[in-house]
C-alpha cells in the first residue's frame, strides 16, 4: 500500500515531572496519524534519550538528504525490500563479494532506518527514510507514504534544532559538541556533496570535477535541491566504469537548452491528470492512462499508429542517435534548466538492433525507446530530469515500471491489440496468435515483444487467456 501524503511531524514531550531533561517520549504522525512507534495509537510513545536522536541526524544527515540510489545493483520497490533482493542476488555470487556488498547494505539499513537510532530497544518497529527526487518514501510497518522533500527536510531540521535546545538548557557544557556538530551538519567539500547527490565513489566524484565533466554543488542548499541534469545522468550511470559514465555526458552535453512551450504545457497536464485521478494507483496504471491521455489530446485515434518521431519534433524535442557505449544502454532523455528537453537513441543498443537498422525512424526497437523517454519528459520532467535507460541504472522502480508502460499503451492501445484478436476470431492456438503478433509489430512499428505483451493484455480485457501460448511465442515479452 503506497499513500500519498502532506505533513511529517515529530512529537517529542518531556518525560513525566522529574529533573530528566534529555529523556523525552516520542512519537512519528503523518498527515495527523500516529504511525510509529505503534500505528493509530495516539497514546502510544517511545520513551529515549533524545542525544542518541541527535546524533543519528547528525551523522546520517548527508546520506538521508542526497543519497537516491540503492548501495548495490538491485532496485528494490520500497526500502525494506532491499535486504531480500541482496540475499536473491547473493545466492550465485561468490563469498568475497557477498561479504562486501552485505557491508553496504548493512551500512544503508543504519543510516536510513530511524529505529536505529535506537539499537537497544527490543523489537522496535522499522521506521525507513529514502529520498526520490523531489519526494521522500517513508515506510513502517508495512506501509509506504511519499511525501514533499522540502517537508520532511523540514521536519527532521525542526526536531535536530529542537534537541539542541533542550540539550544546552539542560547542561550547554556536556553536549556543546554534539549541538555543534549538529549544527554544521551541511558542511561538505564539494567532491563529498557530489559523491552523496550522484551516489558515486568519492574517488570518482573528484575525477569528474577535475576533468569537468560535472560542475560540482556549491553548497550543501544546491546539491539538496537536485536541479542540475548532468549530475542527475551521472547519478543514473554510476553503476557504469567511469568511461562509460564520462561518454554519457558528453552526449547529455549534446542538448542545449531551448524553448518547447508545446511539451511545457502537454507535460503540465499530463501530470494534473495523473495526480488527480490516478495518484494511488500502481505505477504501471499511471502509465497507461498517461499514454491514453497524450494520445486523445494529440488526435491519435486509438486504433492507428503513433508516429513518435514527428510527434517528438513537434513537441521540439530534440533526438539524436549514433552508435554508443554499452549495447545494454538504450537511451537518454533530458530537460531541465541547462539542457534539453532532448533524447539520445544509441544505434548500437540490443534494442534497436535486433532489426535491419535502416531508417533510425523505422526501427521498431528505436521508436519503442523513444516512446519510453517522452514518458520521462512528460510525466517526470517536473523536477529536472535525466533518464538514462541502461543495465543497471539507478532509475527507481516506480517511474521505470511507468514508462515501460507507458511506451507500449501509446505505440500500441491495448483496446487496438484486443480489437485485433477479436478480429482473428479469439484464436489460442500458437500459428493464428503468432499471426496476430506479426501483423501488430507492423501495423503499429513496435518490437515483437511489445507487440505480444500488448496482445496478452488485448486478450485479457475481453476476457480470454493466451499467455501459454504467447510464452512460445515471445517468451522475453
């Protein structure tokens, strides 16, 4: 269950009458519901030592407000998923390796778990903290919210401050320090800022400011505000060599900023429409029903096809493609205040070239990718946006599952694919749907695979079953 949600407040009261000052009850509410320690219990608080608090902000402070990727090459839907998808890919890996990856994920479980703040207290409810762009996931017990960055930076910011103040009225001397430390918690040289923001190895960063290949934050405010794209590419590459990482950006280079008023517009109400009827809905719904939405205002009937190239050039994206660096890269979209909106297609990705590569225009595999990167324009771009599609990119869950979706729904509306197979007569057997598949990558330009997902799911709207057979047919859909 993922719920949308406004506000974060952090109770702390004073703990009964006596002259203990620094223990304190405390309580998490979200949109004024009690959530932890005990979810709907109002009356319910954690009693603690409010300097155990104040030093676990303090020293994970960076981490909490900057890091947005996952500390090994897994791309958990929600934080507490993270341990179970490191044990399924330890399973074939060798010990050594294990043992190291299980020290970051270790290290990440500490700094982004709040309950760890307080080690010694027996079966505590997880409470999870994990930036995402412009939001912030939070997750206990089972349940996830998102919330305004800028409200839980906040409110963790109110509470530290508040901690500090009881801290020095009880006794300024003892704890000068750790309100001190507190208080230059945004203190960072430039290549530590950009190691945190881009999630890259600090080595790494300071190689990329030297070579100019990124401009480094200036301040802790600017990498915390995450507007700049190029550092955005680097932080969806990182898990990339650093050669790969620096081509990258050079291409992102490629796009300089222009006007594209058409796509401000289409992208502001795409999002107004998601927002307002589709926000609790999985990620893979937003999409279709984003497709569905671009394609009536555009004109698009949904029984014939999108032409994405022209599409995108009228909307003044602009697209490139040459060959690059790694085949598993497919892919880059940018807009923001420096670049763009722009999208690079790589003629060398597997995609693109499990067909004759002629014409970049005709290519199933290219049009699908280009599909797939107006999504990140219209549906991610309100915050600045650098989406790379590669093996191992950083790119949360959610918003891949989305554009995924969104690619195959606009090239292809299921209601088409359904019509098709209605037209066939409703056939189950391997040669006729086989039949059907062909005649849908076609007609619509799309992959075989995109083409056979869409069938399955044309099928299922009206009621029948085909993915044994579409198993034999496009077992990689």
């Amino acid at each position: 269950m993922v719920t949308t949600a406004s506000s974060l407040d952090f109770a702390l009261h004073p703990f009964g009458d006596g002259g203990l000052q620094t223990t304190c009850k405390f309580a998490i509410a979200i949109d004024g519901e009690t959530v932890w320690p005990v979810r709907g219990e109002a009356d319910v608080a954690l009693e603690i030592q409010i300097d155990d608090l104040l030093a676990y902000l303090t020293e994970f402070w960076k981490p909490l407000m900057l890091r947005q990727v996952y500390p090994i090459a897994v791309a958990p839907s929600r934080p507490s998923d993270l341990r179970r998808d490191a044990e399924l890919r330890w399973a074939d890996m060798p010990p050594s390796t294990v043992e190291k990856e299980e020290e970051l994920v270790s290290a990440f479980e500490e700094a982004h778990d709040l309950a760890s703040a307080f080690g010694g207290v027996f079966g505590l409810p997880h409470f999870w903290m994990m930036r995402s762009n412009d939001q912030m996931t939070l997750e206990s017990s089972g349940i996830v919210w998102r919330l305004p960055f800028p409200a839980v930076r906040t409110g963790l910011s109110a509470l530290g401050n508040k901690i500090g103040k009881i801290l020095e009225k009880a006794d300024a001397a003892r704890w000068d320090a750790a309100v001190d430390a507190w208080r230059n918690r945004d203190m960072s040289d430039s290549a530590g800022l950009l190691a945190w923001s881009a999630g890259i190895e600090r080595t790494l960063a300071q190689a990329l400011i030297a070579d100019g290949s990124l401009r480094p934050p200036s301040d802790f405010d600017d990498a915390a505000d995450d507007n700049d794209e190029l550092r955005i590419a680097a932080r969806m590459a990182g898990a990339l060599p650093p050669e790969q990482i620096r081509e990258i950006l050079c291409l992102a280079r490629q796009f300089r900023s222009h006007d594209a008023e058409k796509l401000e517009n289409l992208a502001r109400n795409c999002r107004s429409h998601i927002a307002e009827n589709f926000a609790r809905k999985p990620p893979f719904a937003q999409g279709e029903a984003a497709a569905l939405f671009v394609r009536e205002r555009l004109g698009i009937p949904n029984d014939a096809a999108a032409d994405i190239f022209a599409i995108a050039a009228d909307l003044a994206i602009i697209v490139r493609s040459k060959a690059a660096r790694p085949p598993t890269f497919d892919g880059l979209a940018i807009w923001g205040n420096q670049f763009g909106p722009g999208v690079f297609l790589n003629e060398d990705s597997q995609r693109v070239t499990e067909r004759a590569m002629g014409e970049i225009r005709l290519n199933p595999g290219a049009r699908v990718t280009l599909a797939h990167e107006l999504c990140h324009l219209l549906v991610d771009g309100e915050h600045a946006l650098s989406a790379v599609e590669i093996l191992k990119a950083r790119m949360p869950a959610g918003v891949e599952a989305r554009a995924r979706s969104f690619a195959g729904e606009f090239l292809l509306p299921t209601e088409a694919a359904a019509r098709a197979w209605q037209r066939a007569q409703r056939p189950t057997n391997l040669e006729a749907v086989r039949n059907i598949v062909r005649e849908l990558s076609e007609s619509f330009g799309v992959t075989w695979s995109v083409a056979a997902w869409k069938l399955q799911h044309g099928a299922e709207a009206s009621g029948g079953d085909i993915e044994s057979t579409l198993d034999v047919v496009a077992p990689y859909r």
